[in-house]
C-alpha cells in the first residue's frame, strides 16, 4: 500500500535561496507524513546543494505585461486542483535539465502574456523547484505540482532563479525498473515495485518535488513525493494522494505491482536519489 501523508500545507514564508552552489539536494532520511519539513533544497536534517547557477543565479530580466495580485489566485500545491492548466502534450520528451524557482510569490498564465490561473508559491513541501520544460523569450513552461497531474503553466523569468541539474529519473512500469543517469549517462538502475492494475502508478512526465519523514509509518526512512496523484486515490492517509518514491521493509515487493500507486525501491535506491535535486525530471512509462 502507499499509506502517507504529506504535511500540513505550508503557510507563505520568506523567500529562501540556495545555500550553496552545486546541486539541489534531496534528503536522505525520513518518511512521506506530517512532520519534519527539512526539505526542499537540503538533506532532510541538513543543508544540500543546489543546481548548478546559470548567470550566476539571479532572476532573468522579463515581466508579465499585465499585472495581477497573486493573492487574488488559488496555489499551485500538491494540494490543490486547478481550472485552466496547459496539458503536457509531449510527456515522453527530455528536458535540457533547467530547472526554476521562484523568487516571490508569482502567478502562472496558460500562454506567455497569457490569462492568469493560479500563483506559485516559493515553498511548499521545501523550496519550490520545477522542469522547464520550453522557454518563449522571457517565459518559461513549467511542470505543475497540482491535480490535474501533467499539467503546465507559463511564468515570467523576472520572478525565477533557474538553475541546472544534471540528473533525471527513469521509471519503466513494464519491465518494474527505475534507472538513474547524470549527463546523459546512466548511473544507476534497479529493479522497484510500481503500482497494482487498481491503483496504477500514473504515467508521463513529472519531477521530485520534495522530502520529508513521518514518524507515524515505519516503512521507509525518507519518502519523495513526486508532483503527480494517484489517478485512482483522492487520499492516502488524509493527504492529497501524492505518489511518491520510497522504500519498503522486505524486499519481496521489488519486481511487483502491488502498491497503491508509489515507487517502492530498495534502501541503496532510496539513499542514492536522496542526493538527487528537487525539480529533477521523473519520466514514467509503460515499456
């Protein structure tokens, strides 16, 4: 089963930037519930790297041509459900590794200069990274954390630190393996349980979106969340049914399809991902 629950959604905060320069890192231990919000951009307990700066880091020049208050928009969140999200219609292409964090509260349109439908905001499970995934002078598409799972949205480079990461994150439902590369190069594969015919792990493209532990399950030390939902699930344990990735106790479940829609990996699998940035790119298929 996947029986996690995400944390309490998070409240506005200050706005956080990387603490280092390198790569955005994951946690390496934990669980997917309801406490210890040491992720985002840092081992769980303990500062990471952050992707690699491009222009130092700063925020592009660029701006909506249209003012709105973000405030006046509901969130992008793992938590939430928008109206007037952009489809990922090319969900089996690979990104160039960009990946973007807004500066400040900022709002998504579904074209650049386009109708406003929502704002992201800077953190939620940890500092908010996402995919770019096309860039039209000074916007981006972005990957989504929100239901509809797939979905897209522009924002301005103005309100964006965009950084690099070399990782993405292959996930093969068929054959029940999960592969790792850095440039390009597989690093790393390993054999993961993946989701039962009733409660599919959902396929295309999306990211890691953060990390944090849960004291209540006892199954794995750190979970992942992706930004995609269980297409059968509303909940898992109360959350939001977030898939995410994590471990499990016996290793009977690696090669099975026997989760409520969660990658189950084996330890050594968990604590290599761990080092992996948040905003990284997860594809996940059906060969």
């Amino acid at each position: 089963m996947a029986n996690h629950t995400l944390p309490p959604r998070a409240r506005r905060a200050a706005r956080r930037r990387p603490t280092r320069v390198g790569l955005i890192g994951w946690a390496s231990a934990g669980v997917v519930a309801v406490l210890a919000l040491v992720l985002g951009l840092g081992l769980l307990l303990g500062g990471a790297p952050s992707p690699v700066g491009q222009g130092a880091g700063e925020p592009a020049a660029g701006a909506p041509a249209v003012a709105v208050e973000p405030a006046t928009l509901p969130e992008s969140t793992t938590y939430t459900t928008l109206d007037g999200t952009v489809p990922d219609t090319t969900p089996d292409r690979v990104t160039d590794g960009r990946v973007a964090h807004p500066v400040r509260e900022t709002v998504l349109r579904d074209a650049p200069e386009g109708t406003p439908f929502a704002r992201m905001p800077v953190t939620q499970i940890g500092d908010t990274w996402l995919p770019v995934l096309e860039q039209q002078g000074d916007w981006v598409r972005v990957l989504l954390p929100s239901r509809p799972s797939s979905s897209t949205g522009w924002l301005s480079t103005a309100d964006l630190d965009i950084k690099t990461t070399p990782f993405r994150i292959e996930v093969h439902l068929a054959s029940r393996t999960l592969q790792l590369f850095e440039n390009g190069t597989q690093v790393a594969q390993w054999t993961v349980g993946i989701g039962k015919p009733s409660a599919p792990t959902p396929t295309g493209r999306t990211f890691l979106l953060g990390a944090f532990s849960d004291p209540k399950q006892h199954f794995s030390p750190v979970i992942l969340p992706l930004g995609t939902h269980s297409p059968t699930h509303d909940t898992f344990g109360g959350g939001p049914g977030t898939v995410a990735i994590h471990t499990w106790p016996t290793s009977d479940v690696f090669g099975d399809a026997s989760s409520d829609g969660c990658i189950r990996v084996p330890a050594d699998a968990l604590r290599q991902l761990g080092t992996v940035p948040l905003g990284t790119l997860v594809s996940i298929d059906n060969s």
